[in-house]
C-alpha cells in the first residue's frame, strides 16, 4: 500500500519523515496494525532529517492478505503524530 503525502510545513514534517520515526497504519474497521514493508535494503519508505516544502514523500505498508481495500478508512501514525480518518483510494 502507499502513502504520499507532499510536504506544507517542513518543520511540522520533520517528525514524520525522522529516520527513527516507526510508521504504521492502523485499519479502522479491524484495528489491525499495517507495518512498513521492507526488502534487502531495508525499509521503504523515505526519511530525511530536512524535509523540502512543495515535495512529494512516499511510505509502503505492507497490506496483509489484502485485508485493506478502498473505501476503508486508515490512521497514520508516525512518532507523536496521528493522522485519523484516512480514505483509501
């Protein structure tokens, strides 16, 4: 599954994209927890320390089994910040 999202406030978004900041997603419906879905070269997702403003950043979740289809409704969270209400597309 994946997440863009394109940056307004880079100060406000260097939580989010911080290298040590886990990302999730959570399905509403069943509340069941979407991690990060990794490869050989690790996570994929991007992280900086300096987010531009106006650019484009992506996260893949891994979607188990096909358990999240569009229409459903998702939480980002990523360090201290939560995003709810998120419809998949």
């Amino acid at each position: 599954m994946d997440l863009r999202f394109r940056v307004l406030d880079p100060e406000r978004a260097s939580a989010l994209l911080h290298p040590s900041s886990r990302a999730t997603l959570i399905h509403e419906p069943t509340g069941k927890v979407l991690s990060v879905a990794s490869s050989k070269l690790g996570n994929l997702r991007q992280s900086t320390s300096n987010p531009e403003r106006g650019r484009e950043y992506f996260i893949l979740f891994r979607n188990f089994a096909g358990l999240v289809v569009p229409g459903d409704r998702v939480t980002f969270v990523a360090g201290a910040c939560s995003i709810e209400g998120l419809e998949v597309e």
